[in-house]
C-alpha cells in the first residue's frame, strides 16, 4: 500500500505539471534493468550486457555504475530493494537509465508479471519522480528488440504494449525516451535475419567455455551484438541535448567494430 501510494503520489505531481528543480552538471550513470543490460563474469562470455559496453562510447573518466540484474521487472527490482539500494547512490545531476519490459511481460511468474496498464505504469511514475527527487534525470529505455522477425521478415515489436506506456509517460511526465525497440528493431532490419544471429547468443557446441552444450538464445547479446546495442543507446543520449550528451563520443568505433575482441574492454 505505501508503494502505492507512492506512486499515486507521483502521477498527481508529475500529471499537474509540479517542475523539478534545476539540476547540476552532469554526474555518472547509473541503469536499472534486466539480464539483457547486466553485467557478466567472464565464465559467461561471450555473454555481455549492453550495459557493460556503454562506458566504450563515453569520454574517459565517465562512470557507468550497471545495476541491472537478471530476470529482474520493475516490480521484482522494487521488491527486492534493488531500486532502494539504486537510488541510495543518486547524486544530483547523475543519469538514470531504466529499461524494463522483458520480464515485466512475462506471466508464467506472477512474481514478475507487471500489466503495463496498471502496476508497471505505477512503477515508472515511483522511478520518474523518484530520481527527480533525487535532483537527478530518469531517462526511460523501452524494452531492446529480441531476435526474432514476423512473416513479414521484419523485426517483432515483442513488448508493444509496455513500450506503449513508457512512450506514453515519457510525454505525459516530459522525460527523456530512448525508443530502444524501435532502433533496435530498425537496426535488425537492415542487418537481417541470418546476419545478425551472430550478434545474439547463438553458439554451437563446445564453442565457448560457458556453454559447452552450446545455446540458442533470441534475448540476450554476444559481445558484439552488446557493442551495437549499446552504440544505439549512446547515439540516442547525444541527441537528447542533456548535460551527459557532450560526454558521449561523436564516433564510437569501439562499439561499432566489426569483429569481436574475445574479451570486454574498449579496445
């Protein structure tokens, strides 16, 4: 009931127009999401969050501090008092990311199950006002595309009813949107279907320690699928015109490289 209220609480100020207060210069980055932007051991590679990659698109000195976790929603990262311990870090003028929807969608766990026109709209609003509060700036991501295309032989929009709701709030609140889906989408369209298998988790047998039966995986990214996402989500915080958006690098060769480095880092 408290987070509910919380969140009522949150519409009502957000909805009536209550303007935040002016905040500092740019600070660090902090993202609040799931498996496909967390970080990886290295038993997992070539396994890698978009998230894990970012960094590779800023200039030096730019913190990434990648909170997200696997098989998290917005409403199983509340309960677990991963967004409590997220915004016990948030400065003012810090940057944070919240992509969700993957897991929020998924109904066969009622524990993460989150309709998008009730509690994950309810969960946005708590994040929104919450960082606001914080003098920070929330940046909402829709959901990143899975690899997986219709008859059409275009990219599906898997979580179109979520993305919805973040479009839809990110111009009911004025918070900045990167449209992942639909760059996501657009950048597997002009790749295609079999070549850009290679940048998700698609590995035969004994061809990765990780995976020695080998996966088939239509979610979550490769290292170089991981370098592109998160070359999308750079390109889209320098267009946004926020304090971070002078930090981003105007050429990002480390994210667009066209062959895996076997491992992690930048270069």
């Amino acid at each position: 009931m408290i987070r509910a209220g919380l969140a009522a609480a949150a519409a009502v100020l957000l909805l009536a127009g209550a303007a935040p207060a002016p905040v500092p210069g740019f600070g660090k980055i902090l993202i609040a999401s799931d498996s496909t932007a967390s970080v990886y051991g290295e038993d997992r590679y070539p396994q890698t969050g978009w998230g894990q990659m970012l960094s590779c698109g800023l200039d030096a000195g730019t913190e990434v501090v990648d909170l997200a976790m696997a098989g998290r929603s917005t409403k199983t990262f509340i309960a677990e008092g991963r967004w409590d311990g997220l915004m016990a870090r948030v400065q003012p003028g810090d940057v944070v990311l919240i992509q969700f929807g993957h897991n929020d969608a998924y109904k066969a766990k009622p524990e993460r199950y989150a309709d998008p026109a009730t509690t994950y709209r309810d969960n946005l609003l708590r994040f929104i006002w919450q960082v606001r509060g914080a003098r920070g700036i929330p940046v909402l991501v829709t959901p990143v595309a899975q690899h997986m295309f219709g008859a059409d032989g275009k990219a599906k929009a898997n979580f179109a009813d979520w993305s919805a709701v973040m479009r839809d709030l990110a111009t009911t609140t004025q918070t900045p949107l990167i449209d992942l889906e639909t760059l996501s989408r657009g950048w597997l369209d002009r790749v295609g279907e079999q070549a850009s298998r290679g940048y998700y988790l698609h590995l035969p047998a004994n061809a990765a320690p990780g995976f020695p039966k080998g996966i088939d995986d239509d979610t979550h990214f490769s290292e170089l699928g991981a370098r592109r996402i998160a070359d999308l989500v750079a390109g889209a915080l320098k267009a946004l015109d926020l304090p971070l958006s002078g930090h981003v690098l105007a050429e990002r060769p480390d994210l667009t490289r066209a062959t895996a480095l076997g491992h992690r880092g930048c270069s």
